[in-house]
C-alpha cells in the first residue's frame, strides 16, 4: 500500500462527529445595532462614493429631473431605458421631449449586438435593493431589464428608494426571502468597474461601465 493508499484508508476510516451548524441569525443580531433609514442612506452613500459611484439625493417627483441634468451634464444623448417598466416608460415620455433618444431593450440581443456594444452610451436600471454596509446596490435583472444593461454601456445610471436599504448582506437575503427564489443572475454592484494589477494599482473603468451613477430616491435621502 502506497502512502498516499495508507493516507486516505486513515482518514476513511476516522469516525464522522455531529457537527452543530454555526448559529448565523444571532452573531448578525449582535454585529450590527438597529438603524433609521437616514443613518442607512448615509452609510451606503459613503461606502459607494468612496468607490467612485455618484450619488444624487431625489424625490419620486424630481428624479427625472435629476436624470437629465446628469445626462446634460455628461453630454449624453441616447439613454438604453426597460419600456416594460414604469421608470422606463417614463424616461420614454419625458426625456424624449427633452432631445434625449430613448431606445428599448425590447428585443433579443442578437439582432442588435453591435448597436448595444457600440453606440449606446448609457442605460438606466431600478435596483431592488442595497446593504449599507458594503454600499452595495442589489439588481434583480429580468425579462425587462436584462443584466446586460448594467454591464455593457459605459454610463450605468440606477435607481433606487431609500427605503429599501439594508444593514447587512445577510439581512438583504432574509428580510427579502432570497431562498425562496432567485434570478439567474442576482448582481451586486458596488462602484464602476475595475481591476487591479500584480503591483495591487486598482484601475477604475477597466472592464463594463466606466461610470456610475446613483438617484437615491426618499425624503431619508
């Protein structure tokens, strides 16, 4: 028998000891105390600019508002937007007023691949939630919004409601039930893209969006 036979005959045979499964639910009861919805917007806000992420304080009333101003700013003409949803259906109706081309992500990508890798500047997306804690935003891509608008277009802009902030990871993924169902892909964003090399320089825009860019809508805001 080969040392490698003896090894593994050793540890075979070893009896299997009950194992308690670690108590999750109650270290994250005593990691992090009770929050406001303002002291979480304030958090997430500062772990997210501090990744370079633009956060713009909002209303649901003035964020459109907002959007332009952003895309003015930027000097965007052409905004990749859900018609499916309401925010985009809205973009459509008002941005379009405005000069700006509100394209729809209405069908399969393989009949306009090239358009979307190449002459779509920008999308806007809802997330469904984010963690405070990591400033985290939480997308839930679907049939209306595919996650390849938050992935290809340089200028990535996303919506999110105050409230739906959350201390913690763990906290996102039981208060929202996420064992009941998932997406194919649930994306946690935290920052525009980047990358670090062998000498640990991080590069910011070095792979999908280059720019990212947050309406955080609430009075809590």
């Amino acid at each position: 028998m080969s040392a490698r036979d003896r090894i593994l005959a050793k540890l075979n045979a070893a009896p299997v000891l009950p194992k308690a499964a670690p108590d999750i639910a109650s270290w994250y009861a005593t990691h992090r105390s009770s929050e406001t919805t303002a002291e979480k917007v304030a958090r997430f806000r500062t772990c997210i600019e501090f990744a370079h992420a633009e956060v713009y304080e909002v209303t649901h009333a003035s964020w459109l508002q907002k959007l332009w101003e952003v895309l003015s700013a930027k000097e965007i003409g052409k905004l990749l937007v859900a018609p499916g949803t309401a925010h985009g259906q809205r973009a459509i109706t008002e941005l379009s007023q405005s000069g700006i081309e509100c394209p729809g992500y209405d069908s399969p990508i393989e009949d306009w691949k090239a358009e979307m890798f190449h002459d779509i500047p920008a999308s806007l997306t809802a997330s469904r939630c984010a963690i405070a804690e990591t400033g985290t935003l939480v997308l839930w891509p679907d049939a209306d919004e595919p996650r390849l608008m938050s992935l290809v277009p340089p200028v990535h802009i996303v919506l999110l409601d105050a409230a739906t902030i959350h201390n913690t990871f763990y906290e996102a993924m039981t208060a929202e039930k996420w064992k009941d169902g998932l997406p194919t892909n649930a994306l946690l964003i935290s920052g525009p893209s980047k990358t670090a090399d062998i000498q640990v320089t991080l590069a910011y825009g070095a792979h999908g969006p280059k720019e990212l860019v947050v309406l955080l809508i609430g009075e809590e805001a």
